[in-house]
C-alpha cells in the first residue's frame, strides 16, 4: 500500500499477484514502479491500458497525464504489460488504484530503527550493521518545505531520551542547510528543492545520543538519491554546423555528424536524444536531399543530383529531441546546418571561338602570337577549373608553346624557336584544353575543347651569313704580299628580296689581310709569321662583315681561321747566353741547349760547334754533345785567368735546308769557394756591367748634367738682373740699360747696335767709350760721307743735357744716312734732378732742304711722314 500525495483524498495502490515484485513509491502525481526481472535478461517494454490519465516510460516510470479526482478514478484495474524485446515474451499485472485512509499531512512516514544491541555499558562485538535501502527523492519538488523524508528512532527511546542527529555534505557540511532532523522525533526533512544535474546524490550518517551527549547507537549511513526530472532542454554543441559533399554524389554518401548534450541523467528517457531534420532549403532538386541518423546525428544523402553550379550550398535546420524524441513530452531545440556543396570537375573548359588568328615576325622568340580564351562551369581558381593547353597538330618542329595566364586562364599562343620566312608563312595549330584534374567518370570532352590557331610570318630583312662560320684554311707561312689566300663569301637569306652583298674587315690584328668588298677574295698585304705574337698555336683569326642592301641594312660576321704551317725561317740561339765557371777545370761544365723559333723537324735536333775564330777560343774551351737538344762547355785547359769571356757557339737546327747561327755565350771565370761558387770578392772586381747597370749609370750622368746647365743658365741670369738693379738705384740715373730693361722696340735685330754712349751721363763718360770716326750700323746705307758729330767734353754738371741734345739734333737733321728711328731720336730719359727743359721748345736750327729724303718713300709708310717733314718746303 502506497500513498498518492496531491489529491483531496488518498489513495492506496494495490497491485495484483504477478511474477513480478512491485516497489512502488508515490509523489506529487506520479508513480514510480521498478520491475524486478527476477534475473531475467533482455530490454522490457511498457504499455499503460488507460493512456489518455496515465502513461509509463521505459524504466517502469508511471504518471498522472492529468489531475485527478475522486469522481475520475478508473473502476477496473490498470493494466500494465511488459514486453521482452528479444524473445517477444509478454506478462500482465494490474494496478488498482483505491482512496487512501491516511491523511496527506499525516506524520506516518517510513520508519528506519537503529540496529538493536545489547544494553550493558561496555560495548561488546555486534552483529553486521543492516543495509539501509536509498532514499528516492525527485529534484524540483514544488514543497511545501520542510518535507518529511524518513523517521529515524531507537529502541531506547522507550525508557530515556534521546537526541538524532545527522552529519555530512547537505547536512552540516557544504551546501549545508538542505536536510534537516528533528532530534527529539528522529524524522529527516528536506528543507529546499534538489537538483540532481547538481548533486545527484547525498551521503548522511544518523547519530542517536542521549541527553549526556552520550553514544547510545552505532552511526547508520543515509543514502539520498535524486530522482531525475526532465528539466533540461538538449544544447547543441555549435549553433552552426559546417560541411561539405562533392556535388554528384551518390546516395548514402556521408556528409556530418551533428551532436547535442542533455544535462538530464542519460539513463533515463529524460537524457535520451532523437535527431530529425525539420526543413531544407533550397529544395532542389526535392526536398529529402539528405537524412539523419536520430541517434547519432549522422547526415548522409538519400538523393542523387548534386550539382554545384545549380545548387552551391544546402541549409538544414536540425532538431535534437529528449525523452526519446517523443514530441508530447520531450523537450526540443534546434540548429543550422550549413552543407556546401564542393565542385568536381564535371565541366570541361570550351574555347570561345573555333578559330583564332595571329602573326609574328620571323626570327622572333618569346613573343605572344595569340590569345586564347575558354569558359567553365566550375569553381574559379581551382584545379577543375584552370586551363591546359596542349597543342596537338600543326607543329612537328616544337616552335610554339601554349602556357596558361593564372589571372585570366587564358591560353598564350607564344614562340619558343626562330620561324623563317623562307621555309613556312604560315602556321595552323590545333590547340586542345583540358583542366588540371581529370573529368569525372562518364564525362567526356566537348568538340568546343579543341580549337585551330592560324599564325602568318611576317617577313624581315635578314642578316646574311657566312658558310661555313669559322672557316678554316691552312697555308705555309712566309706568303708573299698580294698573294691570293681564299674567298670568303655570305649568303643572303631573303630569298624573296634582291638585295646585294658587300664585304669589309672588321678584325685583322696583325693588318695582313685584304678582301675585295663585292666578291670576298681575300688577298695577303704583308708577309704571313707563324712566329707573330698574333698568331696562337699556329692560327691566325681574322673576322669579316657582310652587309646587305636592304632597309634597314642587315650584317652578319665570319670568323676567317689560317693555320700557319712552319716552315725553317728561324735560326736557334744559344740558352742560356751569360753562365759561370770557376778557373780550375774541375767542376768546370756548362749545360747549354738552343733555343729555335720553329716547330719540328726545322727544331732540334741541333748540332754545338765552337767557331774557329779567334783561335784561342778552341784552344781554351771545348763542347761536347749530351743529347740532340742539350750540350755542356767546358775549359780545356787546366787554368784560366778571371774575366768575362764572350764564346761564339755555331748551332745548326734539323730543317729541310738547314739553319745555321753564330750566338755568343756570356761566361764569367771567376775564383771558386769549396762549393764551386764565386765568392763575393770575386763579384765585386768583375769587369762586366749588366745592360741595366750601364743605363742606370747613363741616366745618372744625363741627369747630373742638366742640374749643372741649369745652374749655371740661373747663375747668368741672377748676375743680369743684379747688374739691372744697381743701374736702376744708381744716384746717377743710367738711362742705357733702363731702354734695355724695359724692351722700346726699335728698328729690328740690326737696331740693337747703336752707341748710347752720348747719352750717359757728362761726369761718367770715358773718353776711349766715344764712338770713333767711321764707325756705322749696319743698316746704314753708305751713300754719303758721314758727318762729323760735335765732340763734347766733360761738363760738371748735368744741367748742360739740353745743350748735348740739340747739337745731337742738329747732327741728325743734317745726317741724310741716318734712320728715322736713330736712338738720338727716342726721348724716354726721365732722372732724378734733371735740369732739361721741354723737348717741345726745341726746333730744328737747320733747313735742310738741300738734301734728298725721297728714298725714305721706299722704306714704307712709317718713312713717308719723316720724307714729308724733312724733304718739303719749310712750311
């Protein structure tokens, strides 16, 4: 018998005989029924006779649907069948539902009594404690609280008081507060609703003390369970779901999984979650594109036509249901989906059009011809989208290459090899484009994914060429000028244009080449050397230049190569020319070999012979020969003076029509230490100089020279200007050497050799210094006797300067021979303390007008105004 609380009046289950045990627990409006299977196995279903009042769940949970009242109470039993899933095995019970007799309020709760033990006060071994059954207790209770949960009481309460208390999380440890006891009546209370996603459950220990604080029992253990309640809806884990499914894809195809949590207790239908799809949009192609599994979440398709470039992105909202998706009592929520469809490539590219042009100039590499251009379907920018193109007829030689633009995927029809015009003008391709990717299976290409390109060569002026390049002839050397050698000729390669050829030489490094510019014929202007510092191993290199007619003129160049073949022009030297030897003949030997501008057979082998002249030489050295290139020298005698001797070696070389040639080998004699060197005495008195040493001594001489010349030019020309100074500083005013200093140009060269002897000063004349009879310039001419100048004698005073100069004047104007430009003539004396009166109070005392001044005509037309003053009348 069990109560049913919330009612105006109780009510008592009574459960019929089965072979099932029937625990039942009842409150608020509910039931809670557990089957015990008696040890059976297998998943047991519940079905309720009266669904409409009443309804059970899976775990034998059994509820009021609705309130219920006296008057609506069933008359016949409630039906309850339990159906073994596995083994489809089925059994019946009943439940009869009766007023209660007890009060709701009544304190007659279920009552849990300490283990009896013995009373004496020494505390003897006991028997096992019982095992308390857990208190069930449903989360969210509505109250009212304190709400009586269980009385706990001991058999000695009946004969003394005792106390109850309980200890432990909920009672006197955190959360503290949540149960209760009333230590006078022992009943345990919850005093506030639990919550089992919280706590789902509490463990308490009951004391029983009595008014000592005295232990009068053992500790019992407590165990609250709270009863799970669907009180929480199912959260997705993301509000937003994301993925993706190739567009194509076949049914059943896995697309995502979504998830949802329920905080409820998952063993429970409260906690157990069904997942169903409530719309899609868009709906093409139907709208079951896809299905989900209500368990796990799994997306998958159940419908085939996919496709990307119709239908890019799919939206589902999802709904995750509890109570096992049951829509009457479970609770709900909702999330997005979002399913983008990825691309394939199922859309081969196309060629906008089915022919394209292009032109390109011949010879030109790397220049874009044309440009292609194709269309697709798919996603931009993606494997299944960009372009290759692959040329595929029209062009045997590889000269064209097709790359792909990766901005505008566009084909770049371009030129990888030199075209000729003369060979092809023009070209047709065909050109075939495909993705990066392969089609997807049972696609095929279009005939739009092949396309022909039509290339026209344009013709350019060409550079001509010589054949062969380099050309290679070989000559003996020694070729005489104006020798024809070969002709070196380009051709054109315009075969369509009627250009003409002139050649040049653009390289000749040693000058010995010609070549005729209209025909190429090359011809020798010097003597070919093989020998010549521009000749390396035996070849010559000379480099022409061919020019065309054509606008504009195009060139090209020829590498000419002559082998010079050797021939016996050269004859050997001795090597080395200066050695060393010691006056006594032991170790006296000097190895020698030749040296032979020539090649083999006119080299070596050479033959060594000493001259027979000057006769000593015989006499003192001798030569002997070691191999066909090398010789050794030695004294023949058993001494021989110190010195430099000079021995003339005659070596003949191998040629056809052998070459002989004198060389002189430089030896020194010289006193010898133990080691056979010369010592450093002996170096210092030898009487050789090296070349070096004689220019250097030369240099030095040449030197020492110009610093003795210069010198004395610097001497003369310091005691010059000494001189000028002190005539300038004189007290007595030289004027002589002041017209010498100052450079009064005059009549010339010849001008320079007049007596100014007049014109120094009266105190410092000598008397030997006056110009003697007879004496004249040399410019003078001897037509007339020479006049007889006045004599003047030594005045004690320079103040009679006026009257030397106008007898002077006098003389001049009666002087026919004398010049114009005479030095009495040049009044530029300028003394300290002159006492001459102006020049330009003087006048000619003579006329003078008997003699003849006419030749001054022929002197030019300086002389012609003197011939006017002096020849006319007096006027």
């Amino acid at each position: 018998l069990i109560a049913l609380k919330g009612h105006t009046s109780p009510f008592s289950l009574v459960l019929s005989p089965s072979i099932f045990l029937l625990h039942c627990t009842c409150f608020e409006q509910y039931l809670w029924v557990r089957f015990i299977s008696c040890g059976r196995g297998g998943l047991v279903q519940f079905e309720c006779s009266n669904p409409s009042d009443f309804r059970i769940d899976a775990y034998g949970v059994v509820y009021a649907a609705r309130t219920l009242q006296h008057s609506v109470l069933p008359a016949s039993p409630l039906q309850i069948k339990a159906s073994d899933t596995t083994t489809q095995q089925q059994w019946v019970t009943q439940v009869r539902l009766t007023p209660s007799t007890r009060s709701v309020m009544s304190k007659d709760v279920k009552e849990i009594a300490f283990p009896s033990r013995n009373t004496d006060s020494q505390l003897k071994r006991m028997k096992r404690d019982w095992v308390i059954p857990p208190i069930n207790v449903p989360e969210n209770s509505r109250g009212p609280f304190p709400q009586e949960l269980v009385r706990i009481r001991s058999d000695h309460d009946k004969n003394r008081s005792l106390r109850y208390s309980v200890t432990g999380p909920g009672a006197d440890q955190p959360p503290t507060g949540i149960f209760i006891i009333d230590p006078i009546s022992g009943e345990l209370s919850v005093n506030k609703p639990l919550d089992r996603e919280h706590i789902p459950n509490f463990h308490l220990r009951a004391h029983a003390v009595d008014l000592n604080g005295n232990q009068v029992e053992n500790p019992i253990d407590i165990v609250i369970n709270v009863i799970d309640m669907n009180d929480n809806r199912p959260e997705f884990t993301h509000q937003i779901w994301n993925g993706t499914v190739p567009e194509g894809s076949k049914p059943g195809t896995f697309v995502m999984t979504v998830t949802s949590v329920d905080k409820d207790d998952p063993k429970t239908a409260n906690g157990m979650l069904r997942y169903k799809i409530l719309s899609q949009n868009p709906e093409s192609p139907t709208s079951n594109m896809f299905t989900i599994n209500n368990k796990t979440g799994g997306i998958i398709t159940v419908a085939a036509g996919l496709d990307r470039e119709k239908v890019p992105q799919y939206t589902l909202i999802i709904q995750a249901t509890d109570m096992e998706g049951n829509p009457m009592y479970g609770l709900s929520n909702t999330a997005t989906a979002v399913i983008r469809v990825t691309d394939i490539n199922d859309n081969p590219p196309e060629f906008t059009a089915e022919t394209f042009f292009g032109e390109v100039p011949e010879n030109r590499v790397n220049v874009i011809v044309a440009n292609l251009t194709v269309t697709d379907k798919d996603q931009p920018n993606t494997p299944a989208w960009n372009a290759v193109y692959k040329i595929t007829g029209g062009d045997p030689t590889g000269r064209f290459s097709v790359p792909t633009d990766p901005t505008t995927n566009e084909g770049l029809v371009t030129v990888v090899k030199p075209i000729d015009y003369e060979i092809s003008r023009t070209y047709v391709l065909t050109v075939e484009a495909r993705n990066e990717v392969p089609l997807a299976r049972g696609i095929h290409s279009p005939r739009q994914s092949t396309a022909t390109v039509s290339i026209r060569v344009i013709d350019v002026n060409e550079s001509p060429y010589f054949e062969p390049n380099p050309k290679l002839i070989k000559l003996e050397e020694g070729m005489i000028p104006e020798t024809t050698l070969t002709t070196f000729t380009a051709q054109d390669p315009d075969r369509f244009m009627q250009q003409t050829i002139r050649y040049s030489k653009l390289s000749d490094p040693a000058n010995w080449l010609r070549i005729d510019p209209n025909t190429g014929r090359i011809t020798t202007t010097a003597v070919l050397d093989r020998e010549s510092p521009f000749v390396k191993n035996s070849l010559y290199n000379a480099t022409f230049l061919a020019s065309d007619s054509g606008v504009p003129p195009a060139s090209g160049t020829g590498t000419l190569q002559i082998f010079l073949l050797d021939i016996n022009d050269n004859a050997p030297k001795v090597f080395p020319q200066e050695a060393e030897i010691c006056e006594k003949p032991e170790p006296n030997a000097i190895n020698i070999t030749a040296l032979d501008g020539d090649l083999n057979p006119n080299a070596g082998p050479f033959a060594f012979e000493l001259a027979h002249r000057p006769s000593d030489v015989r006499r003192n050295w001798t030569i002997t020969r070691i191999s066909g290139d090398y010789a050794q020298v030695s004294l023949k005698i058993g001494f021989l003076e110190s010195g430099i001797y000079e021995i003339p070696i005659i070596i003949t070389d191998s040629g056809n029509l052998p070459m002989s040639n004198t060389s002189y080998l430089r030896i020194k004699v010289c006193q010898c230490d133990i080691n056979g060197d010369c010592t450093d005495q002996q170096h210092i008195m030898a009487a050789g100089l090296g070349t070096g040493a004689i220019i250097s001594i030369l240099l030095c001489i040449i030197i020492l020279l110009i610093l003795v010349l210069m010198f004395v030019v610097w001497m003369k020309r310091r005691d010059k200007e000494r001189q000028a100074k002190q005539l300038l500083i004189d007290p007595e005013d030289d004027v002589r050497d002041n017209i010498l200093k100052y450079d009064e140009e005059g009549g010339g060269e010849e001008d320079q050799d007049y007596d100014l002897s007049q014109l120094q000063q009266p105190d410092t004349i000598e008397p030997d210094a006056i110009k003697p009879v007879g004496i004249r310039r040399l410019d003078e001419r001897p037509l007339h006797p020479e006049p007889q100048y006045p004599m003047r004698s030594a005045a004690p005073h320079p103040g009679d300067i006026g009257d030397f100069i106008n007898e002077g004047l006098k003389a001049a104007d009666n002087d026919p021979t004398a010049p114009p430009y005479d030095s009495l003539l040049v009044f530029d004396y300028e003394g300290s303390g002159s006492t001459a009166g102006s020049l330009s109070s003087l006048n000619s005392s003579s006329s003078g007008g008997d003699q003849d001044y006419d030749y001054l005509n022929d002197w030019g037309p300086r002389f012609r105004k003197l011939a006017d003053m002096y020849g006319g009348s007096d006027d």
